[in-house]
C-alpha cells in the first residue's frame, strides 16, 4: 500500500467517525428535545452544549472534505 493510498484509507475512516459522532450527538438532542416537550419544560443545559459539539464535529467533517486536516 502506497502512502497516498494509505493517507486515504485514514481520511475516509476519519470521515465517517466523524459523522457516526455527529448522528449520535442528533439522537441525543432529539430525546432531549422530546423530553422536554413531553414535560412542557424548556430545554435543558445538555441540549445547547450538544448542539455546540454538534457545530464543532461539522466543521471538523467540513474540514476534512475539503482535505484542511
């Protein structure tokens, strides 16, 4: 295996941890979301810094698709 082909194999890994992370972090704020909805409470703490990870990892997948990391 050449080092390009080597440095892709890691891309595309990195690529998709990132987006099995972002899918994760979406659950968790839609049971949040729900949560709150179903007791007619305003949103918790939890759910704003999930969204700020959120943000972040997309950035970092933006990054990535664009070869920057």
């Amino acid at each position: 295996m050449t080092g390009e082909n080597f440095k892709r194999l890691n891309r595309n890994t990195l690529y998709k941890e990132i987006q099995n992370k972002i899918c994760d972090l979406r659950n968790q704020c839609g049971e949040l979301a729900r949560a709150a909805k179903d007791t007619e409470s305003h949103l918790p703490e939890k759910f704003w810094k999930l969204t700020k990870e959120i943000e972040w990892n997309e950035y970092l997948l933006w990054g990535e698709v664009n070869n920057i990391l």
